[in-house]
C-alpha cells in the first residue's frame, strides 16, 4: 500500500467491518455495492473507491463475498492479531469500558487495569485487579502493551501520559477531556465525549429550526 490513505476512508472501515459481521450473522454470503450502499448510506461509487485502496476485494457480476471481505477489513484495521492493553484510570467510565466484552471479540485483550486512588486497590473488574500507577512502570517493563487507555480527570491526564510514553506505550485511547502533547511517535485517539454531545446539541436545534421554525 504504496500512497496514503485518507482518515475518512480509514474511519469508515470499522463501519463496513461491522455492517459485514451482521451480514454474516444473517448468512448472506456475498452482496453487490449497491446492495451495501443502501445498508451503510454510502454511495456505492464511495464503498468501490474506498475498497480499491486496498486491492478493490470485488467481482464484477458476482459483488463482495461477505465473509472473505469481513475478514480482509479485519486485517486491514490489525485485528487478525491480539493487542493487549490497560486502562489508567478506574472510575466509572474506566469500569465501564473493562466491562466491555466486546473488545476481546475484537482482538483488543485488556491486561490491566491501573488508578491513583487507593480506596480502589485490590477491587476485581471482570477478573483484574485494580492496583496503583506506581506499579505501571514495573508491570509495563514485565508485560507487552499495545495500547493504554487514559479514563483520568484533565489535570491528572497530561501527566499520566508522559508516564506512558517514557515507559514505552506508543498507542493512547484518550477520553480525559485535553489534547494531549505527546512526540510524533505516539499514536493519540481523542475520544472527547463531551464535544460529541455538543455536536449532537447543534444539529438537534438545527433539525428544529428546519421543521418546527424559529420560535
């Protein structure tokens, strides 16, 4: 894969990937462009442009043979491999995402789970115990790591990372609402809960003012 590949087709692999898991789970076996255009709102022009980036996967006459493309997305997107990974933070938000068990379906293998409070020490989330972050150092050293998960308040967030990247993580799932500086080195995907509330608030008035007017 020689030329770059923008972000916008690279966010909408998960969403083929997940639109062919429930193909699969309703045993079609293959489906033509147009046919998944109509599930996934997307212009069957958009989903062979985005496809021919990695090799095009289709037959013409015959369409995409859904369980052979469902598993070359997953390869695309690195889930043919386990990535093991820790969640910083053990408040609600991080129990909530260690109680997922969708990740591990998906190849992401959560490991351990680390807070600076120690009212929560010795808890069991999902069969892992909670200890400090002044065992991070020591377990990262012992245990490979993927990607860490930073559920920590703001003004904990930016120095947890730099925790994180001078013990060697190079992938951070950031939901501490703060944009991390970080080298170029370390990947950073911000998820700010807040902002996509927001966004929500915007288009929900502007819904209201095309149907029901200004009032």
């Amino acid at each position: 894969m020689d030329k770059e590949i923008s972000k916008a087709v690279i966010n909408r692999l998960p969403r083929y990937y997940r639109y062919l898991g429930e193909l699969m789970e309703n045993k079609v076996e293959r489906i033509s462009s147009g046919d998944l255009s109509k599930i996934m709102r997307v212009t069957a022009s958009q989903i062979r442009q985005d496809l021919n980036h990695f090799g095009g996967f289709g037959q013409q006459g015959y369409g995409y043979n859904v369980a052979y493309l469902y598993t070359e997305i997953g390869r695309i997107l690195g889930l043919d491999v386990v990535h093991p990974m820790i969640i910083v933070g053990a408040g609600n938000l991080g129990q909530a995402l260690a109680n997922y068990g969708d990740f591990e379906k998906r190849g992401f293998k959560l490991v351990g789970i680390f807070d600076v409070n120690p009212v929560l020490a010795g808890i069991t989330v999902r069969g892992i115990e909670i200890r400090m972050v002044q065992d991070l150092p020591d377990f990262l050293k012992s245990s490979p790591v993927d990607i860490a998960i930073l559920t920590l308040p703001k003004n904990k967030a930016a120095q947890m990372a730099d925790l994180l990247v001078e013990n060697g993580i190079k992938a951070i799932w950031n939901f501490a609402h703060l944009d991390l500086d970080t080298p170029e080195y370390v990947i950073v995907e911000n998820v700010h809960l807040s902002e996509s509330l927001m966004t929500l608030s915007y288009k929900l008035g502007e819904y209201k003012k095309s149907h029901c007017g200004d009032e």
